[in-house]
C-alpha cells in the first residue's frame, strides 16, 4: 500500500515534467523517452494482492493444473463468479451445450463466458456458440491461460464472469 501511495504521489510530478517539455527542445531525430523508464514505479504495484479472501484468483496454469488461490486443481474447471468446479470436457472437441447446461439455471446470468481452449485458440463450434449467445452471455474464446488472467481482471472488478478451462497442455 506504501509503494502504490508513492506512485500515486509521484505520478503528477512526472507529467508536470513531461508538459515542460516541448516538441521544440527536442531534435527531430531523436526517440521518443521511453514510457516504460517514466513510468517504472507502476512495476512496484500489485493490486493482485488486494483481492478479498473469498474471490477467487487464479495463480497458476500448468499443463495439466491450475492453481487457485493456493490449491491445486488437476484437469478442466468450470468457474461461475466465485464458485469453482471439476469438470469433464478434457478436448474443445467434448464440450457440448450439455457440458454448459448449468448456464441455463445460473442466475444471475455471467455477462462473459471465457472459454479456455488449452495451448491455442481454436474455432468454437457454431451450434455451441448459439447455445452460450442463447443463454444470454457472450463468448470469448481464447488460451487457456489468457483465459485465467482474464477471469482474474473481470472478477476483481466485481463482473458477473464465468470460465470453461481446459488444461493448458489441451491442443486439440
């Protein structure tokens, strides 16, 4: 909480500092200053940590598991909000709208359905996305971990969300 009160407080101080510069002190050919050396101090704050007890946070994604919020978990996982499950799909090929039937009972309805293809992205078949855009959530289909980080994002902003993980180590 110190670092981030010292970026915060330091921020305005570098922008004053960059308005000071005018494109007229510099010389045509030389680069830009780097963003990333003006705004290192944000490399210090990890808003990750903040996150209340009782939400969930993915921490790591394996080939085979997922770490949540300390605890391991071997093979697909199916999130809703801040409740987690086991579930059977092990290939995109296997999910079907009977594997995501819980999405017609689940109330409130997850705005986003991230689904967690494995390694890569893949197509999602026509018939499921018109099953998932039926039950009134959108569909993000993306790598598995890209997936988790987005969950992570979305619930910590309090978004009704939901994941359909497969395994990292998933191809096909």
């Amino acid at each position: 909480m110190a670092v981030r009160k010292k970026a915060m407080a330091t921020l305005p101080t570098l922008m004053r500092a960059m308005r000071k510069r005018s494109p007229n002190h510099m010389p045509s050919n030389q680069p830009l200053p780097s963003l990333r050396r003006t705004f290192s101090l944000y490399d210090q704050i990890n808003l990750i940590d903040n996150v209340p007890e009782d939400q969930l946070r993915f921490q790591q994604v394996t080939d085979t598991c997922f770490k949540v919020n300390g605890v391991l978990y071997e093979g697909s996982l199916l999130c809703v909000g801040n409740l987690l499950m086991s579930w059977h799909p092990k290939k995109l090929s296997e999910i079907t709208s009977e594997s995501l039937s819980i999405f017609q009972t689940v109330r409130p309805v997850p705005e986003i359905l991230l689904l967690g293809c494995g390694r890569y992205i893949q197509p999602v078949n026509p018939e499921l996305r018109a099953f998932i855009r039926s039950t009134g959530m959108k569909l993000e289909a993306v790598d598995s971990r890209n997936a988790a980080s987005t969950y992570n994002i979305l619930n910590e902003e309090c978004r009704i969300v939901a994941a359909a993980l497969l395994p990292y180590g998933v191809e096909s």
